[in-house]
C-alpha cells in the first residue's frame, strides 16, 4: 500500500510547521530560541522544525 507524504492531499498525517518544548502542562519555546528541521528519512524533505532545548 502506497501512502502520500505527510501535509500533502490525501495524506493521513499531518505535522505542524513548528514544534515546541511541552514542559509544566504548556508549550514553552526553547530558551535560546533554536530550532532543528525534522527531515523525512524517506526523501529529505523537511518535515516540521523542532525546539532545541538546552
């Protein structure tokens, strides 16, 4: 079975654009605000970008 990338049509998983630290019950931005791209394992594309927590 063939599935579509994720945030395409059709697909059956979506991902925010950003992702940030859940800590204490609420989303937090890292503290020295970076972040990382989640690329896709599959063809390198980005998928989403990460909080780097320091």
């Amino acid at each position: 079975m063939l599935y579509a990338m994720p945030n395409t049509d059709n697909a059956l998983y979506t991902f925010s654009p950003r992702y940030e630290n859940y800590l204490g019950g609420a989303w937090t931005a890292p503290a020295k605000g970076e972040y990382f791209d989640n690329l896709s394992p599959i063809n390198g594309n980005l998928l989403c970008r990460v909080a780097r927590s320091s």
